[in-house]
C-alpha cells in the first residue's frame, strides 16, 4: 500500500509511509556519516512540490532543510536535538497539501 500522505526513504534503503513523530526519531537517530548520510520526507508522488530533508553535518549534528515551492518556503538550520528535529518536522507536514485532503484557510474568516 502507497504511503496516503507522504513517505520518509534514507539513503541505506530505509522506507517508512506516512511516518510518524517516532518513526522519523528513529530514521534520524540512525544517520551516520559514513553511508547513510540523510533522511528525506516528501509526498509518493511524481515531482512533488513540497519535501523536507535531515542530514548529517560533518562537525556534528544535523542539516535540515524544508522547501514548498508552492508557498514560496525555503528554510535551512542546523540542529543537534534529534527529538526536537522530529517534532519540529511533524508539526511542519502538518501544515502541508495533500491530495484529497481540502487546503487549509490562510485568511481570516
């Protein structure tokens, strides 16, 4: 069965559909720089539109990226606390579009 909203695939060969808070805890607990150097999230689709990446930096800790090129979102920073990396991605596929689902309003009511 295809992910229903996004999929998670690091480079070892690792795929987790629609992941959660822990899944992702644990995809990224898992990183090292030797050969399996990032995680990325973004819908099982043909040329997505949005995606969000973790990888390792080679000082320590962790680059991550999030882009929406529908909203015009490209954010980089950097981290070392894998739990608040895990939350923090949650919360922003939270706020993405997925097909079937209605947009969220932006505007007031």
């Amino acid at each position: 069965m295809a992910a229903r909203y996004y999929c998670a695939d690091s480079e070892n060969g690792d795929h987790v559909d629609d992941p959660s808070e822990d899944a992702l805890f644990d995809l990224i607990s898992e990183l090292n720089d030797l050969d399996n150097t990032f995680v990325v999230i973004q819908p099982d689709e043909d040329d997505p539109a949005w995606f969000a990446s973790v990888a390792v930096l080679d000082e320590g800790g962790y680059e991550i990226v999030l882009r929406d090129s529908t909203r015009r979102e490209h954010q980089v920073t950097t981290d070392t606390d894998i739990d608040g990396i895990a939350n923090d991605l949650i919360v922003w596929l939270a706020g993405r579009d997925f097909p079937g689902r209605p947009n969220q309003q932006t505007g007031a009511f």
